[in-house]
C-alpha cells in the first residue's frame, strides 16, 4: 500500500485509500462534479477476513442455513422489501443435520469469514460517507450502491477449499493470500432468500440484487422502497441525465453503440413502474422480461414462464396455461439472441476451449 507502507495490506481498506486520494485530488484541482467508480471486489472469494472482524462472527453460524432463511425470509416481508405473495423458495442445499461435525465446522467457518468480509467492507463505504461528509460534499453526492450479481454456489456443496480444511487454509493462507475459499450452495442459497438459482443463472437468485441511491439534496424520498424493474444498462443514461451530459456518437470516426438502458431520475423523485423489455443470457442460461411477464431457462433446459407480480420467487411456472404468452416472449428472445450473436451452449464450450488452449 503506497499510501500507508506502515499498514498491512487489505484490498477493501486499499481501494478505500486510494478512492479517499482521488476525492482530495479533484477538490483540489476545482469545484466540478466528479464521478468515482468504486468497485470493491470483497466479498468474491477468496474468503479473505481480517481477524478482528472473524472473531465478530466466529461462533454465530453454527445453527446453519434452513433457520436462517426462515429469519431473513420473514424480516424481509416485515419490513416491505419482498411481496408477502412470494412464497419462500424451497431449500437448495443439503439439511444441516445431514452433515457431518467436521463438514459443520468448515462450513460455519466459511460463512464467518463471509460475514466478516461484509462487515470490513460496510467499514469502508462508511469511511467514503464520512469523508464526503467531511469536506461538505455528501448532501450534494449521488451515491449509488449495488452489488452485480446474486450468490454464488461455486463450485457446489462444499463450495472451493485447499488441501486442507477451510480453518488449517485460512490459518496457513491468511497473511499470504491464496485463492482457495468459497462459502458454498447451502449459504448461497441464504443469500439469495427468497429468491432461487445463482450467480450465472438468470433467475431471480441469479440476477436480482440491491440498488441504493442516497442524495439529500437530489432525492426527496428518504427512505422510500421503489418497485420498479431496472438494470444496469441504466446507470450510464441516469448519470448522463443528471450531469447534463451528452452521450457520444463516434470516437475517432467510429460509431459507438447508442444506450439501451432507460435514466432511472423519474423513479428517484416519485415511485414508477415503466413498462419494458429485458434480455439476459449467460453461458447458456437466459431469460427475457416484458412487464410482469418472465421467461426464463437455465442452461440445456426447457423455458419457464411465471407472472412476476404474483411470483416473483418463480415458483409455479406458467408455460403450459400461458402458451401465447410463451410464444411471443420466446420469439422476441430468439430474435434479440440472433442480433447479439448470443452462441449456443455448444458454441460456448468450444470457444472457451479454444481460448484456454486446450484441444
């Protein structure tokens, strides 16, 4: 850390450092509006904690994932988050009691060292709060704070471990670094209550994930809940929106791809709900969504379709009652596919293989 040579090294302390120095740096230069793209990768694994925080939530996961998702399940309801209609997907995972006291422990460990991660990184963006506050510039500060994807169940049960169990890997790995950690299926599956699937999946466990956004002096909303349907692809035209920017049409007399997202300003001042069109794919897994409608298959599998409004956990799936529905939301997808060059899962597989050498 060039910053501090007298600090260990911490990757989401260290990009906090240098995001803090870039802040200072254009106050100084003038009083323009400035953009910072913080992404932290905590908490991807590997599970990487520091040991003030581990100790917070070394003895706290003990009872396991099932009662947990119950607890999370119920408070978000409570507090409005998630529909009361959506029901709670079913468990995706092997019950705790079916698992040894040795697979217990690791898997315990796993989530705290998760935990912890969190926590360290809910440090950080309260060190950017702080300091924006500091210099009189959080009122007048867009912050936005989403995470890219849901849970990860890589690469399955037990999640990725080394040679040795994950409490022996992270004592023998914790000053040194070392790839070898994930916190499994069973707490993925936690993580994305109610939802189901994964990271890389296109069901809601997959792509659905949290979107804050905190300006006092732009957003009268204090605390509000918005309902409606966004993506990413947003993000580039609400800032263009809100900086008064134009979006460019050619760089250097090429033409670059005009926004497909929609500005997201309109949902900050008063709740929306924008009738769209969304299309995903990913290695093979995809999915298109028109209003409340979702039609939605995982890699070499057939489509499911489910109304979103009444089922948003997509758990009763509606392909043979809605087959108009079906047809058209499939047609739109297969023609979006063709524009895009989306490749088939075999295609996919050979262009993976191709890259990575192997014959």
């Amino acid at each position: 850390n060039h910053l501090h040579p007298d600090q260990e090294w911490y990757t989401t302390d260290v990009f906090t450092d240098y995001a803090l120095r870039f802040i200072d740096q254009v106050r100084e230069q003038d009083d323009e509006p400035f953009f910072l793209y913080l992404a932290y990768n905590a908490p991807h694994f590997p599970l990487h904690a520091k040991p003030e925080e581990l100790a917070k939530y070394r003895d706290k996961y003990h009872d396991g994932w099932h009662q947990y998702r119950l607890q999370r399940y119920r408070r978000l309801v409570e507090l409005g988050i998630i529909d009361d209609r959506w029901a709670l997907s079913q468990l995706d995972a092997k019950t705790w009691k079916s698992l040894t006291d040795a697979q217990r422990e690791d898997m315990t460990f796993k989530m705290a060292l998760f935990a912890a991660i969190v926590d360290r990184l809910d440090q950080n963006i309260g060190r950017v709060i702080d300091h924006l506050e500091k210099i009189g510039e959080l009122d007048n500060t867009l912050l936005v704070f989403l995470s890219d994807n849901g849970g990860t169940k890589e690469v399955g049960m037990f999640g990725i471990k080394g040679d040795t169990n994950t409490v022996a890997n992270y004592e023998e790995w914790a000053r040194a670094g070392g790839w070898t950690s994930s916190y499994g299926q069973g707490w993925a599956n936690l993580s994305n209550v109610p939802f189901r699937r994964y990271k890389r999946e296109n069901h809601e466990g997959g792509v659905s994930a949290p979107f804050i956004a905190h300006w006092p002096n732009g957003i009268s909303a204090k605390g509000e809940l918005r309902r409606q349907v966004a993506h990413l692809i947003d993000l580039m035209p609400t800032f263009v929106e809100l900086s008064g920017a134009e979006y460019p049409k050619e760089f250097h007399g090429n033409a670059i791809q005009p926004m497909e997202g929609m500005s997201l300003v309109p949902t900050f001042s008063a709740p929306t709900e924008e009738p769209r069109t969304l299309f995903w794919e990913h290695e093979g897994n995809r999915a298109i969504r028109e209003g409340d409608w979702k039609l939605v298959g995982s890699r070499n599998q057939p489509w499911e379709l489910y109304d979103m409004a009444a089922d948003r956990t997509e758990l009763n799936d509606l392909a043979d009652q809605q087959a108009e529905k079906f047809s058209e939301l499939k047609a739109k997808w297969d023609a979006w596919a063709d524009k895009v060059h989306v490749l088939t899962p075999d295609e996919f597989d050979a262009a993976k293989k191709a890259m990575s050498g192997k014959k």
